[in-house]
C-alpha cells in the first residue's frame, strides 16, 4: 500500500474549491484502496470565503488537513509549509484551479519506480499540449523553459508546472527560499543540481475555468530571468581559474 500526501496550495481560492472538491472524489475513487490519500490544504492568508469553504470538505475527501498562514506568504511559503507537514511515502503537489488534470496523478505515480525522486507535469513535452492559454503568456513561457534548459543543461521540456510528485525523504534538500511563483521552478532546479532523478509526464495545460489567475506575469518574468542570470554567476565564480566551458 503507498501513502500520498497531496499539497493543495490555496489563496482567494473559493470559487475553485467546489469543483476541485469534486474532481479530488474522482482521484480518491479512481485510486481505490491500494493508495492511501492525504489530503493537505494549505489557506495561505486568504481574505475571500476560502476558510469557510475549507471548513465544508466533503466526507469522501476525510482524512483532510488544512493548515491555516495568517499572513499571505506567497506559494513558495505555501509550498515550504506542505512540504514540513507532509507525511505520506509520496509527496504531491497541484494547483487548486485544475489547469492541469488531478487526475494525470492516476498515471503519474506509478512512475514513481526505485530510482526515481520526482515526477514532474510537463505541457511543453512533444506529447504534451497547451490549450486556450494566451499567445504572449505561452510565448514567455515557451522561451524561459528554453533558457533554463541552456543554463542548466537540462533535457526537460517544462520547469514551472506544479502538478508533481516528490519523494518525501528529498524535500528536506529542495526547500524554496523564494516566496512567488518562482519557487516552483526553484524546487525543480534544486533538485536537478544535486543529481536527483527527474522523469516528466506529458500533459495538457488549459484555461482556468474558475477564479482569477494570482500569478502577476511580467514580475515572473523578472524574476525568472534574475535567478537564471544569478546562477550563472554564481557557477563563473565558482569556477577554478583556468577552467572553461559549462559545468
């Protein structure tokens, strides 16, 4: 029997939690009694109904757990807090707007084979799709996975999907330090230095049907484009005098 933990970050999230709720009865039946569920929700510092909603979980979600920020600490304070609290075998990790299926997770553990420390969603695989989603934004994103894959010298397609699955004895290793959407691709590229093994699961990314989007694009971006940049820097200063190339 394996035991998951599913993170479900949450802010301002009350008119996604209904439909998630019913989505997750979907995952939890399809999984049957050979995975034991641990639903997590972290409320980070929500100001809309989301705790009231929270408070509402249906039976067939139970055993769930919310964990409650005061304060707004950005997803990679939501991601750091379900990684302490995480418990199971296996570590997941969605989005609560169902831009990516929770039901890929179905397939994606599985994947989890000896050897194997994350598997990570990824729309930008040649089997992988990306629908309804704005020219520009699909640009931008398109283009920062390129960069990530010359700086780091990856072979992966996607870097800031969040549907995943981590082993939970790694997280201690790839905590986020950052506190907005950057964090996400941080924990990846964490766990890419040391070595870790990463196998991608093609998917399809689509419009969030309910709720607003709280990711602010061109602050992304920036962000993005600053840690590839300190990276590369901080790899040339550690660098041995006389080396070249990339290491």
């Amino acid at each position: 029997m394996k035991t998951l933990t599913l993170i479900l970050p949450c802010y301002n999230e009350e008119e996604a939690l209904p439909p998630l709720f019913e989505r997750l009865k979907d995952v939890k039946r399809s999984f049957g009694p050979d995975v034991v569920l641990d639903f997590l929700f972290v409320d980070d510092g929500s100001k809309d109904r989301t705790a009231q909603v929270l408070e509402a979980i249906p039976m067939e979600l139970l055993p769930a757990r919310v964990v409650k920020h005061e304060i707004n600490r950005g997803l990679g304070g939501a991601i750091a807090t379900g990684f302490r609290e995480a418990c199971g075998e296996f570590v997941a990790i969605m989005d609560v707007d169902c831009t990516y299926d929770p039901m890929y997770l179905i397939d994606m553990l599985p994947m989890m084979k000896p050897g194997v420390d994350v598997v990570t969603g990824s729309e930008f695989h040649p089997r992988g799709k990306v629908e309804n989603i704005s020219a520009m934004r699909l640009f931008l994103s398109k283009n920062l996975s390129l960069l990530y894959r010359i700086a780091f010298w990856s072979n992966l397609y996607s870097f800031s999907c969040l549907l995943r699955i981590y082993r939970r004895e790694i997280l201690k290793d790839i905590m986020p330090t950052h506190r907005g959407f950057l964090s996400c691709t941080e924990v990846l590229i964490s766990a890419h230095r040391r070595g870790l093994k990463i196998v991608e699961f093609p998917l399809v990314l689509t419009e969030r049907q309910h709720g607003e989007s709280k990711m602010p694009i061109i602050r992304s971006i920036v962000d993005h484009c600053l840690f590839i940049a300190g990276s590369l820097i901080g790899r040339a200063a550690r660098r041995p005098v006389g080396e070249g190339g990339l290491s």
